[in-house]
C-alpha cells in the first residue's frame, strides 16, 4: 500500500516523467521481446524469400539489380565458396564472409530477371545490401534491423492513437497491445517479409 501511495505521488507531481518512463518499458520489452523471440526460432525454419537477397550480395559489390541463376549454385558440389553462397541463401548458415563471396562471384553466373519477386521489394534489397556492406554479410544483422524497425513502428501506435483520443495513457495501452500481439511478434521474426507493410504504414 505504501509503495502505491509513493508511485501515486510521484505520479502527481511529475506525471510527463512517469508517462515517459512506461513508453520507454514498453518499447523495452517490445524490443526485447523480438530478440528474445528470436533466439528460439531457427534459421532454417523462418519464411522470407531468402534467395531473393543475392541481388542484395550483387548490390554489395556495385553490380546493380542482378540475381544469381539457380543453374549456377549446383556449382556447390565442385566449389566450396559456391557451396557457402548456397548455404547462406538456404538459409543453412548465419554469415558468408566477404572472401567467400568474392571467391564465389567469377564462378557465379548472374542475370536480370524483370517480373519476378524481386521488383515488388526494391527498397528491401538495397537496405539489406547496405547494411551487409556496412557490418558485413549476416542474416542477425538483416533481423536485428527488423525488429528495431517494429519497436519504432510501436512508437508510431503510441503517437497515433495519443493524436486520435487526445491522451497519453491512450497510446500506452495501444503501443502495450501492439508490443504483446502474438501475430506482429511472430511475424516479426518468423516473416520480417509479410510485416514490414504493417510498420511503413504505421510510419
């Protein structure tokens, strides 16, 4: 009783500050939750059109919107760098370092390929491209991005339903429901492809 009363009364005399203070618990464990999620989740097992990155690894090294032919990944029985390339679009292997995959590329045969999945996720590709360019090739890098993305995404439920009803406690509960939804959570890091529409239309 006596620890709610001392809330109560910080409540009173500072209530931006404790507001302040839940919208950053809740985009805590909005964050947290995602990479705690993700841990027990393996690679293998997520769903996002991996093989759709190599025009990400092509974008790394200055050779625009090209795609890896699949003819050219059978490659990997005779090749190890190939084999790693492979591995990694499988989804069989976390990191390809920069040597195998500059190994790999005189091998590769690489081609445009108009109409095909790749050009409903352009913006996708070259994001993914420049952060493998900047912390080096890794799908951790590609998720963790992901799920900053949803905890911002939860900031903008907060803003947007404290902007509908006209009160702070509003968009907590809102960005609250939003952080604990089992669909978002599961999405986002199980699809990362089927929920980023949901947070650039929050943004």
């Amino acid at each position: 009783m006596q620890v709610f009363e001392k809330i109560l009364g910080v409540y009173r005399q500072r209530p931006r500050l404790v507001k302040v203070i839940l919208l950053l618990g809740i985009l805590g464990l909005c964050l947290g939750s995602r990479m705690a999620w993700g841990r027990y989740i393996p690679l293998e097992k997520r769903h996002f059109y991996p093989k759709t990155f190599s025009t990400s690894l092509a974008l790394v090294d200055d050779l625009g919107l090209m795609s890896i032919t699949p003819s050219s990944l059978e490659l990997r029985e005779s090749n190890e760098d190939v084999r790693a390339v492979w591995e990694f679009l499988s989804l069989k292997r976390w990191r390809l370092s920069q040597e195998e995959w500059r190994r790999a590329l005189p091998v590769l045969d690489m081609e445009l390929r108009p109409n095909s999945l790749l050009y409903s996720r352009l913006f996708e590709v070259h994001v993914v491209a420049w952060l493998w360019e900047v912390f080096g090739i890794d799908w951790g890098v590609v998720f963790l991005f992901s799920y900053g993305l949803s905890t911002l995404a939860c900031l903008g439920i907060f803003f947007i339903a404290r902007c509908v009803a006209g009160s702070a406690w509003a968009g907590l509960f809102a960005s609250f429901l939003y952080a604990f939804s089992g669909t978002e959570l599961a999405h986002s890091v199980w699809s990362i492809r089927d929920a980023n529409p949901t947070w650039f239309f929050v943004y």
